[in-house]
C-alpha cells in the first residue's frame, strides 16, 4: 500500500511516522527544504520538496497509484487544500483531509487579515505576530510597520523576505515552535508588545502557550480564527488506513 501525504505540518509529520511504523509506503509533499528536513528519512517514507499548483499535483497524484491522498497542510492553508481537493478530484483519487485538534479562542476573534489589519490601525499599540510568513503581504497593509514585532520560522533570507514588505529587521524573531509559555513570555518582554496577534493554531501549534503568555504579560490576545471544514481527526485518519493495509 502507498499513500501521498501533503504536509509540512506537525500532524503530518506524526502521520509520516505512523505510516513507516506501520509498513505503508508514504511519499511526502512538502514546501520547503526546512519542512524536509523535519521529517527526517526512512526506508518507507520518499520526500517530494517544491510548492506544487493544481496542475502538478494531478501529475503527481497520476503517476503514484495511491490508495489514498491525505492533506495534511495548515488548517490555514486554503489555496492549498482547495487544489488537493480538485487535483483528486480530477483523476479519481481518494481524498482525505486531516484535522488539527482545535482550542476554544480567546481574546478579540477575526476572521481575515482584513479585520485583523483594520483593527491593528485602531489599536496604536506595539504588536508581537505569530501569524508566520504567509501573511506578510496582508499584515504590511497596517499604517504603522514599525509598531509590528514578527515571529516568523528561521529559513533562509527570512529577515530579508520580512524587511521586503517594511517592516524592521531588528523587530524580527525567528525560531520553530511550537513554543513553550516561557519562551512566548520572552518574546512579548523583548518586543514590548501589547498585543498579541496568533493564529488558532490548537495544540499543536502552542496556542495554549500563547495565550497563557500572554495572560501572564498582562496584554491582549487577537486571534485569526480557522476556516471552516471537514475532516477527519488522527485516529480516525489512521484507523481508516488500517483497514486498508
């Protein structure tokens, strides 16, 4: 049995293992060489790196023979799982979509940048973000780039990707969470934030951490609510694949 695993994300990787754990042969789409290196290797597990349009993933699905295909990207990663989903669709793949465990939200919720970057304008506050890289082009439409501290992953020309979009390169923090409540409070204390701005990214992405952080520090928390979508958890995931081996 083979199956192609999109992701680059902590639930992906603990799926990657399962899978060499459990004799099914995995191939692994991921972004970044970064996200490569994550996973490691193993004699079950063959690592595809390189970001891949709808039209690569349906020759990439084509070629393989998967008895299924699981998207397994951030649950912030819409472009990527609405091309999964129409790639599988397209050549009659099975498709399977792995959710990240969720935390109840806290502080002011949005739902887009849109908000989130309109509400920033109003607040005059110093900002810490943690919402990553990604969200860079939306976040630098802000009035004021140098109230923004950025938490973003330690890749290469990230501080240059950052200062490209205006923003400060001594107001950059690079580092791979997820992060414990200390490490959150020491980031806060070195920015001087007095606003927090996180995505929900559940446990495992250290939304817990975050937001006991930022209790502790005394200071807001505004939260970039998830998507909606279906799925199916862990167990259930590997479970179905049980049955197929």
């Amino acid at each position: 049995m083979r199956v192609l695993i999109f992701g680059g994300t902590t639930e992906g990787r603990v799926l990657s293992q399962w899978c060499a754990e459990n004799g099914i042969s995995a191939d692994v789409s991921v972004t970044t060489d970064y996200g490569a290196r994550l996973l490691g290797c193993g004699e079950q597990l063959n690592i595809f790196t390189g970001k891949l349009d709808c039209a690569e993933m349906k020759t990439l699905i084509s070629s393989g023979n998967y008895a299924a295909v699981i998207d397994a990207t951030h649950p912030y990663a819409v472009e990527a799982t609405e091309n999964i989903k129409a790639a599988c669709e397209a050549v009659g793949a099975a498709y399977f979509r792995l959710l990240r465990s969720s935390s109840e939200p806290a502080g002011i919720c949005v739902s887009d940048m849109r908000e989130l970057v309109k509400l920033l304008d109003l607040s005059g506050k110093t900002i810490l973000s943690t919402l990553g890289s990604k969200e860079l082009p939306e976040l630098a439409k802000i009035r004021a780039p140098e109230r923004v501290w950025l938490r973003v992953l330690p890749t290469a020309d990230i501080v240059r990707y950052c200062t490209s979009f205006g923003f400060d390169a001594a107001h950059v923090i690079t580092g791979k969470g997820p992060f414990t409540a200390e490490q959150n409070i020491a980031h806060i204390r070195q920015s001087g934030a007095q606003l927090l701005v996180t995505k929900e990214s559940g446990n495992a992405g250290g939304y817990p951490e975050k937001v006991e952080a930022a209790h502790v520090c005394g200071i807001e928390v505004i939260t970039l609510t998830r998507p909606k979508e279906q799925g199916f958890s862990f167990e259930e995931l590997t479970e179905i694949l049980a049955e197929k081996i």
